[in-house]
C-alpha cells in the first residue's frame, strides 16, 4: 500500500527548489533574523523553505504522523509543534512572519484561520497564504470540490480568489504581492498522495477532471 507520508516527501523534495525560489521573490526583502510561523505544517514543506531565509521556523499542524515526518529531517532552526490553525497555540505578535500552504481547502471555517494567521502576526509583519483556488463558476467548483472530497476526504471547499481575498480584508490585511500558477498533476501521483487503493481508487479516478490542473494562489499580505 502506498504510504501517504513518503509520498508527500517525496513531492516535498522535488518541489523545494521552486518554493525556496518563489518565496524570496514573493517575500523580498527579508532581514533573515525574523520569528516565522507554518500553519498546517504538514511534513515541513513551508518550514523547510523558509529556514534558509529567516532566523526562526515553527511548524504547527494536528497530525502527530507528519510532524514526525518533519522532525525526521528537520534543518536547523526548525521546530515543529502540535496545535489547531484554528486555535494557534501562541500569543498576538508572536512572528514576523506567517504562512499556510494548501491548508485552507481542508478546515470547516478557513475564516478563523485566517484571523488566527493576523492575531500572531506583530504589526508590520507579513502573513503567506496559498492555496489551490476554486473556479469562478460555481458549478465548475462544485464538480471539483465532489472529485476532491472523494480522494480526500479532509477536503471541505476550495475558496475562488475573491473569498481569500475577503478574508484578508477583513483583517485589515494589505496585500502586497499576489500571483495564480497554474500547477499540472499526474493523476496517479495525485492518487497515491492520500494512499487511494483498489476500487476506491478507480472510481475516484473516473471522477477526474479531464484535464487535471489547478490554479495556484500566492498571497503576501502585510499587518499594518
């Protein structure tokens, strides 16, 4: 049986490069001695890609099997936690910096994680938020969301731009810097990410999108 775990590292390694890049773009200029969060941690993706940047990286996530897996090789100046995005275990102001990484789609209320993500920002600091979006038209995100639920049940909706950004908004959060890429996947692949196994996993591969793409949201936004 596929091991959601490995695989989740395995995607985690190939794309580290390309985070790491994109993040000193999107959060340039950075000092390298600021305090950083990662909400939804996972196995580390974020942290990982933020320790060579900044001076500090808590990761924080629900799930004890992937904050063992981020443990595992974690690099320096690394932490990882057990804590709810949606009840942060830290105090207001607590970091320069703090981000989630495809975490929105999978809680009930992304309102509350989202006002957690500025109430432990100091004023001045940043928040990261990305997240695959939901389509524009509501039928088409409804098609997605049932092919999404099925692989996954952790899935609760995919939000379309314009929701995330009116979660910023209403705390008082500027946005800074935005970009929407375009990401291709390999069904099988994206399959084996949950551990999807035997007729389970055929009928959720029946229920795929033709083409399987998924446009990307990057949000920096500033506390003012």
């Amino acid at each position: 049986m596929t091991d959601p775990v490995a695989s989740r590292q395995a995607l985690q390694a190939e794309r580290s490069a390309d985070l790491e890049a994109r993040l000193r773009r999107l959060l340039a200029p950075l000092a390298g001695d600021e305090r950083a969060l990662d909400v939804g941690c996972g196995t580390g993706a974020l942290a990982y890609a933020l320790a060579p940047l900044v001076g500090e990286v808590i990761g924080v996530d629900t799930s004890d099997a992937y904050l063992e897996a981020a443990r595992e090789h974690a690099p320096a100046g690394c932490t990882f936690v057990q804590g709810d995005a949606a009840a942060l275990p830290f105090a207001y102001g607590d970091f320069d910096l703090v981000g989630c990484l495809r975490v929105l789609h999978h809680v009930r209320r992304p309102e509350l994680v989202v006002s957690e993500l500025a109430r432990v920002t100091r004023p001045g600091g940043r928040i990261l938020v990305a997240d695959q979006l939901g389509d524009v038209d509501p039928l088409r995100s409804l098609e997605r969301d049932r092919f999404e639920r099925a692989r996954d049940p952790s899935h609760t909706r995919l939000l379309p731009d314009a929701d995330i950004r009116g979660f910023l908004d209403a705390n008082d959060l500027v946005v800074v810097a935005n970009e929407i890429v375009r990401e291709r996947r390999d069904l099988g692949r994206y399959l084996d990410l949950v551990g999807l196994q035997g007729p389970h996993r055929e009928r959720v591969a029946r229920m795929a999108p033709a083409a399987l793409e998924a446009d990307i949201g990057w949000y920096v936004a500033r506390k003012p």
